[in-house]
C-alpha cells in the first residue's frame, strides 16, 4: 500500500475518516449496555457520510451487530472486534478465520469463574471475543491480566490478549484496528484518500502506525500517553465539537489536525476543543 498523497485544499470528498467508538464517539460507560448516542451525533455522521460520498467507517471493538443496534437507523461501514469482522463500503460482509468453538468456551469458562470469586469483575461475551471489565475493581487489575495472559497461553495462539481501559479481552489472533483499516483503503470509497483515525485506546495504535506510514493524520483522544498518535483531541466532547467543524469547513478543520501533527500549537474557536501535537 502506497501512502496517501495530501491535498492543499481537502474536502470531505478527499478524506478517509475511520471512527473508535467507546472513549471516542461516545464516553464510556459504566457497562458496555449503558451507552447512549444523541440524536445530533448520528445526524452528523449521516452527514460527514453523506458528503463525503460514504468514506466514513466505524473501527471498533463492539460487534457490528452492536454498533447497528447503536446507531440505527445509521449504517455505516465498520469494522468490528478490533478488525476480526468487517463490512466494507458496498455493506459487504466478512470476517476472518473463526477461532474453535473450543477455545472460546474455554476463555468463557476461565472468566465466568473469576467473575465469580471476584463478583465487582463483569464478563463480556462478544460471540467471537470475550472481555472482562474491572472498572468497579480496579486493584484487580493484575491478577485479572496475568490470569488471563495464563489462559491465553493455553489456547494454541487462537486468541490473543488484548488490554484496554480498565478491561482486557481475548480476541482472535491476528485481528487489528490497523489490519481493518489497511482493508478498507484497498476499496471504494476509501481508496485514494487522505485517511484520518481518531482514536482512545491500546487497541487503536496499530491504526495510528499504519496511517502515520501512509502521510495521513491520527488523533489519541484523552489524557496524554505514550502513543503513535501525532496530535491529540482532549475528550469526546472536543471530538464532537471538531466533526461538527469537519462538516462545515474542512479545510479548516483538516488544518488544525496538520498543524498539531507538526507540533505547532493549534487551537480551535474559543467555545470549541483544543487540538495539541502529540509525540
């Protein structure tokens, strides 16, 4: 894949916007059920969509399924449990290799039985993933990984760990937000475009790296951390507020995105997020 050449004047016709979801799009929540998504956010996805000819996709850890039942009526592209499931532009459908029905129940099992001793920890069954949260405990953090690196060193390499914000997951091996992503600008409508890719977490640096590679922009958002992200956005609000500015000015908005990618301070309108350059 060759990098994406930059355009002086971009419009949304010109741009590839690849999505996070929880930490991004939305705050999290308690429990992955207790998310809500406003009316004026789906409407300006249905719009950043619209205009830039379908070039906008959701890269999330959720299931597909989930994210439909989330944004409805909306349906964008996605690619779902961290690029394990995707759905291209044309509303194409696909997945990779599935692991046994036997690893799975066995990951299942060893969780279900720590949730059980520990009862703050909550169990998340995404069919062909499974995450364990301990929000609610977090001194449980350490022996919740090392249990969990255990069982997935039992498992034969079919599922790997994956940490995230006060949660890890076993998800099939080989599947990446950055290997989704890659899938996505092989295809129309992406193809060809400068690729954007906003993200919060662990599991969207591999989405950072890749777009990095290919000259395009990407964007941690939250506290600062080590990460491949070149410029940062503070919090799902400064989000909103920055594809709101997307919708309406474009160049303007891809601009800010540059100069912080470059290191210079860059600063949206007063009411609106401060963009920052970022490692």
């Amino acid at each position: 894949m060759t990098a994406t050449p930059h355009t002086d004047h971009p419009s949304l016709s010109a741009l590839a916007l690849f999505l996070d979801v929880d930490g991004t799009l939305l705050e999290i929540a308690p429990t992955p059920q207790g998310v809500s998504v406003p009316e004026a956010l789906r409407q300006r996805l249905r719009a950043l969509s619209d205009g830039s000819g379908g070039a906008v996709a959701l890269v999330s850890g959720r299931a597909i399924a989930d994210l439909d039942g989330l944004f409805a009526p909306l349906t964008l592209p996605a690619a779902g449990l961290h690029g394990f499931e995707y759905r291209d532009g044309s509303g194409e459908y696909g997945r990779r290799p599935l692991p046994s029905a036997a690893a799975l129940e066995r990951a299942r099992a060893a969780m279900v039985e720590l949730a059980q001793r520990h009862p703050r920890l909550l169990v998340e069954d995404k069919r062909f993933a499974l995450a364990l949260h301990f929000r609610d405990a977090p001194q449980l953090e350490e022996p919740v990984v090392a249990a969990m690196l255990e069982v997935a060193a039992s498992l034969g390499g079919e599922l790997e760990l994956q940490r995230g914000k006060m949660v890890v997951e076993l998800r099939p091996a080989g599947a990446t937000k950055g290997k989704a992503v890659a899938a996505f600008l092989q295809a129309p409508p992406f193809a060809g475009r400068l690729p954007i890719f906003l993200g919060d977490d662990l599991t969207d640096e591999p989405a950072f790296e890749l777009v990095n590679r290919l000259g395009g922009l990407s964007v941690l958002v939250g506290a600062p951390r080590p990460s491949a992200a070149r410029c940062r956005l503070e919090d799902v609000s400064a989000v909103r507020h920055w594809l709101a500015e997307l919708e309406a000015a474009p160049h303007a908005a891809v601009g800010r995105l540059t100069a912080a990618s470059r290191g210079s301070a860059a600063t949206l309108a007063p009411a609106g997020p401060k963009l920052r350059g970022h490692g």
